[in-house]
C-alpha cells in the first residue's frame, strides 16, 4: 500500500506588511534610517516597504506601481538607500526570525533575497 504523501501547509502571500510584522521592523528601520534633519521629507518607511514588495512580487517596473503606493522615484531611493546600507538585510533577519516562530512571513525573506 502507497504512502500517502503529506501536503505541505501552504503560507499566505504577503502584499503588505502586517501590523504584528511592521511592530517588529519599525525600530529597525527608525534606528538604521533615521530621517535626515532637512532636506527633502521621504515617504513613510512602511508604505515604501509595501510598495517594494508589491514590485518585487510582480517584477513590474517600479514607474508602473499603482497610485495607492508613494511616488516610485521616493520608492526606488529608499529601497537603493536600505540596500547599500544593509537595512534591507536587516529586515529580512527580522522577518525570518518571526518566520521561525509563527511560520507566516516567509514570503517576505524570498521578497527581500530576489531584492538583492
């Protein structure tokens, strides 16, 4: 008698970041992003955070994001400025390690890697 075989838990898709997610990653952001004292204002860091993985999850380019995210130049320079700092990185480390506890924001690691 075959072996029935074991269907894997399937994760949902993340197109925005959670509030339970974003309470974890916001300090980090604050702390390795911290606005600059003037110059110009940058957009909200979650909203930028939720239109790089909409872009990454599409592969759209990032002048077709949809009008309900922040103008995709602001967008591409935050998501240029977390890469060379690491901060993307480091977000990607929080959202593992949530990952290994709770199981549902793997998504967001495969999102960042591909960023990379």
């Amino acid at each position: 008698m075959a072996k029935k075989a074991k269907k894997a838990k399937t994760l949902p898709t993340i197109w925005q970041v959670p509030d339970q997610l974003w309470n974890k990653i916001q300090p980090t952001i604050q702390k390795h992003d911290p606005p600059k004292p003037a110059g110009r204002k940058r957009v909200e860091p979650r909203d930028a955070l939720d239109a790089i993985i909409f872009r990454m999850r599409t592969g759209y380019q990032w002048n077709k994001l949809p009008k309900c995210f922040p103008d995709d130049s602001s967008v591409h320079r935050s998501f240029q400025r977390w890469i060379q700092s690491g901060l993307l990185d480091r977000i990607w480390a929080v959202a593992h390690k949530i990952a290994g506890e709770q199981d549902v924001y793997v998504m967001i690691g495969h999102v960042n890697k591909r960023a990379k």
